[in-house]
C-alpha cells in the first residue's frame, strides 16, 4: 500500500500550525501592550516628557519651531500632538510610544522566524513584549520607542528587499528608512552602514535598486 502523505493533509497540517503560530504571537503582542499601558499615567512627567508635553501642545508651526532646539527630529513630537489634540491626559501623551513599542513584538517575530524557525519567532517576541529596556521606553512620551521599532523594521524590511528588490518592497522599506530619520539622528548610523553594506555589493543582481532607494529616502 502507498504510505506517502497525503498532500491535502500536509496542507492543512501547515496552515494549522501557522494559525496557531500566528495565534501565539498575537496573544504576545497582546501582553505586551497591556504591560505597556496599564497604570500609563501613573507617575508624573519627568523632565525631557514635560518638554514633549509643552510643545505638542503648541500649534503645528509653533511645535516644530520648538523642536529645533531639541536633540531629535519632529516625527514623534507629531504623533505625540495628535495624541494630545484627544485627551490631555498623562497617559494619552505616552500612548503614541506604547503603541509604537508594542508594534516592536510582532516585528521581533518576524526577524527571530527568518533566523531560526517559528519556535525562535516565538522566543523573540517573549523577548520583545517582557525585556525592562524595551518596555520602559514605551511608558515614556519620547522618541525612543518609537526608534527602536523602525530600527528593528529597518532591518526587516531590508532583508525583504533583498531578498525580493520589486517595487512594493523597495517602495515599503524606502518608508521606513524615511520615518526612521524623521525619529532620531542616531539611525542616520544604521542607515548609513547597512546602505554602505550593500553598495560594496552592489553589482550583484537586484541589489542596485536597493541603494538608490536607501539613498533617495535618506
């Protein structure tokens, strides 16, 4: 008798896991998100979140001119505005940091399942949603959550469109690249040699427009 499996078997034997893969993550993100939200406008503003408070408060043009004179670029002041134009409560000012550094689990997922399978997948975003140095940032209403999430979809991204250089995925990454600067001027480093990385490279097929679109988002 023919033993080989079934292909129809196989099939809903690997959508069953990716359901409950995609199950597990979720249910991470969702711990993650309540860790980083719960009592969120316990504790007053410290010195550098009462100065993000200040200016988001302000008119857009006024708000920008104000940001000159901090150490980081206005993408997070303007998240943080709309946020206080809801509510101007403490925990609203630092929602825009929870959500960003929720937004961190699922792409430590992604990257920790390219390295090493869905178990390592798993590990990472256990890892994203609990560690004290990405948690504590996200309860803060400044950039930095929201700089280690595009520093992590940089990478991301940028293994996508090497893999595969076609428009869309040159055309997502190109995004990310751009909203990365607009966060803070250390990821201008981590453009910079990644960008620098793949120009050594960058005779190899599909990897030219690459480059171009780091640089043009740069």
């Amino acid at each position: 008798a023919d033993t080989a499996p079934d292909v129809s078997t196989l099939g809903a034997l690997a959508a069953r896991l990716r359901s409950r893969y995609a199950l597990t993550i979720a249910l991470v993100t969702l711990g993650g998100l309540l860790i980083r939200v719960i009592a969120l406008g316990h504790q007053a503003l410290w010195r550098d979140e009462a100065f993000t408070d200040l200016v988001s408060r302000r008119s857009w043009l006024d708000m920008y001119a104000a940001v000159r004179s901090d150490s980081a670029p206005p993408l997070s002041y303007a998240l943080t505005h709309l946020a206080a134009g809801i509510s101007s409560s403490v925990a609203m000012i630092r929602v825009p940091a929870a959500l960003a550094g929720t937004a961190l689990i699922p792409l430590g997922a992604a990257l920790g399942k390219r390295l090493g399978g869905a178990r390592a997948g798993i590990c990472a975003a256990l890892v994203c949603a609990v560690m004290p140095a990405l948690v504590l940032p996200s309860r803060e209403a400044r950039m930095y959550a929201l700089a280690g999430t595009l520093g992590m979809a940089m990478a991301l991204t940028m293994w996508r469109a090497v893999e595969r250089p076609d428009r869309g995925r040159l055309a997502v990454h190109a995004a990310v690249v751009a909203a990365a600067l607009m966060t803070d001027y250390v990821l201008t480093v981590a453009v910079s040699i990644s960008a620098g990385a793949l120009a050594v490279r960058s005779a190899a097929p599909g990897l030219k427009p690459y480059v171009v679109v780091v640089g043009v988002a740069a």
